[in-house]
C-alpha cells in the first residue's frame, strides 16, 4: 500500500534520516509528492532561503560552497539545491557544481541536491519549489538555491527564495544587462565575486551609480565585494543577507513574499499538468481538418470554459514581482 511507504518516509522525516529526504524529493520529481507535501506543510516555514543567480561560470557554486561554510560555522544546517534550466535530460552539466560542493559532501548536516527542471516549461519547476519546502519541513535552517540566469530562471528564483542574490562577473558588461533585465526588481543583495579581478572595482562603481539614479521604495539592495575561491567577503556578504532578513519581517514583508512563493509554487504545479494533458490530448487527436484556432478553441474545451479572448490577457506579463526602483523624475513603470 502507497501509504505504507508513505508513513516509512515520514518517520525518516522525525529521525532527520537524509536518506528520508532524498526519497521525499525523487517522490516530488517524479509527481508523486502531493500526500507527502500535504502531511508536511504544516512543519514549513522556519528556513531563511536564498536564491543565488547570475551568469555562467560568475562563481555562483564556489560562493555556494563558501555559504555553506559560514552558515555551518554558525552551527545551522544546510540543503542546497542547483538547478540547471538549460538541461530537460541528463545531471551531467551540473558536475562542475559537485565537484565544487565535495568538501561539504561528508558533513551529515549539509544536504545537496542537483534537479534539472524537465518538463517544466523551460523554468524552474515545480519539483524545484517542492524541493524546498521538503528541505524546511526537514529542518534545514538554510535552503540554498542556485540557478544559472537564463530568461525567466532568475525571475523565478526571486519568487521562490526569500533572499535574491544576483552575482555579477567583473569585466563582463553585467552592469547594462542589469538594467535592461529588470534584475533591479529582483537582486536584494548584488555580488561582485571575482573581487581578485582587475575590474572589480569598476563593476562595483558601474553598480553603485546605476543605483543612484533611481530611487527605491522600501529594501534598497545592499552590493558586497567576494572572492568566493578564498573566502574573502562572505562575512559580509552573509551580514547583507541577515540584514535583508530583519527588513522583511520589521517591514512585513515577509508575508508578501510568503503569498508570492505560494502563488509561484502552485502556478507551477499547475501549469506542469496542464502542460501534461495538453500534450495529451494533441497526441492523441489533434483535428487538423480544422483551423489552428478552431482546433484549440475545441482542445480548450475541455478545460472548462475559456473564453477565446482570454489569451489576450494571458500574453500580458506575470504582473508577479512589483516594480520597486524606478528611475528618479520619470513617473510610471517604464523605467
Ligand atoms: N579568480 C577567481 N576565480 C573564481 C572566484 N570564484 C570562483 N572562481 C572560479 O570561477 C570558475 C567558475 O566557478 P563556478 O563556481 O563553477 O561558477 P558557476 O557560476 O557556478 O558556473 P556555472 O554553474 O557553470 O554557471 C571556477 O574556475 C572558479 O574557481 C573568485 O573569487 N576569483
Ligand atoms: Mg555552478
């Protein structure tokens, strides 16, 4: 019986066995998860999450690995999740991330997990979003993300974590592609690793006067310095991100990004399975003796009642993350 296993798992759960874990988060990815997540959503909650994104090879593992090791000096426990959105099949891009969190893989009380998110529509998946909240109800104190910034991957990350670090790589015209990707919106804490670098200093300026022409409402992102690969910079760096922490809750905030992770989570379950009977159904019997709207007003038919107007709406952007700099003088969101 189903809940035989499920019960098993859930004592692995109260014994804080990580074998308990890593089952629980296969369930998830392989769509079994809902009767779990649903027994353990009441212990969820507790644990500071972080997203970390940024560029490829910006050193977004090497500062995973370096968090790791000041959270664990602090004496809390760890998971970290990586996430490759580039790969639907196989783990093996993410080698270069395990390799660079070996020296933790002994520790009992650092848990990592590699997921790619297939069949997910490309982003981050719900499986992802499961993966974290298995990790809380476990009762890691810190869930560490990390994902490469591609497209709507970092987008998403800044809806699931609590804390958004975006981490830029010196020498590399990152400072333009953040204000042209709307990173703005989502960086709580910006990273310019690689401080060994000679143009460090000038990202960091580049940064700094981009900041300056807008004005914030509320949290305005804190910029810390680190060379991931010695270490230097992430006492600073992990101050930034406590800092960030105490503003949401004597903000209130805290609960804004408790309803948005929330709504990110379940827009991704649900989307993972509408996609699955979408493509379902067009498998079986798409009617090519229609036209392409008429096939789809009759796919969405069974759907329950969509209005064939609605898709205009739909195109419109997730309205998910709320403007919060604008360019000083201009009015509106256009910035
Ligand atoms: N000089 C210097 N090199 C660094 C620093 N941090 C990381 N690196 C190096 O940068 C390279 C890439 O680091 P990773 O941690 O794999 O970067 P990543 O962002 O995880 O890369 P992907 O997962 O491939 O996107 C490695 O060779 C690191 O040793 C740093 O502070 N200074
Ligand atoms: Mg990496």
């Amino acid at each position: 019986m189903a809940n035989l296993g499920l019960d098993a798992l859930l004592r692995e759960f109260d014994d804080r066995r990580p074998r308990g874990l890593a089952r629980a988060i296969s369930w998830a990815e392989s769509g079994r998860g809902a009767e779990l997540i649903a027994r353990l959503y009441p212990r969820i909650g507790r644990a500071m999450t972080i997203g970390l994104t940024g560029p490829p090879g910006v050193g977004k593992s090497t500062l995973s690995s370096a968090l790791v090791k000041k959270a664990r000096s602090l004496g809390k426990t760890v998971g970290v999740i990586s996430v490759d959105p580039s790969s639907p099949f196989s783990h093996g891009a993410l080698l270069g991330d395990r390799i660079r969190l070996t020296e933790h893989f002994v520790d009992p009380d650092v848990f990592i997990r590699s997921m790619a998110s297939r069949g997910h529509l490309g982003g981050l998946s719900g499986a992802t979003a499961d993966a974290v909240m298995l990790m809380d109800a476990f009762g890691l104190d810190v869930v560490l993300i990390e994902t490469v910034g591609v497209g709507q991957s970092e987008i998403e990350i800044a809806e699931l974590a609590r804390t958004t670090l975006v981490a830029l790589q010196p020498g590399s015209g990152d400072s333009i592609q953040v204000l042209k990707a709307g990173i703005m919106e989502i960086a709580d804490v910006f990273v310019v690793n690689k401080a060994d670098h000679p143009m460090a200093n000038q990202l960091r300026r580049e940064i700094r006067s981009m900041m300056e022409m807008l004005s914030f409402t509320g949290w305005v992102p804190e910029l810390a310095m680190t060379q991931a690969v010695t270490g230097d910079g992430i006492d600073d760096l992990w101050k930034a991100i406590e800092s960030h922490v105490v503003y949401l809750h004597e903000s209130g905030e805290i609960e804004r990004k408790r309803r948005e992770a929330f709504a990110h989570h379940v827009r991704q379950l649900a989307l993972g399975r509408l996609q699955m009977q979408l493509d379902r159904r067009l498998a079986g019997n798409v009617r090519i003796d229609l036209d392409p709207y008429a096939a789809t007003d009759e796919l969405l038919a069974h759907f329950g009642s969509f209005d064939a107007s609605e898709h205009l709406e739909a195109h419109a952007p997730t309205p998910a993350l709320r403007p919060r700099a604008v360019v000083r003088g201009l009015t509106g969101h256009d910035a």
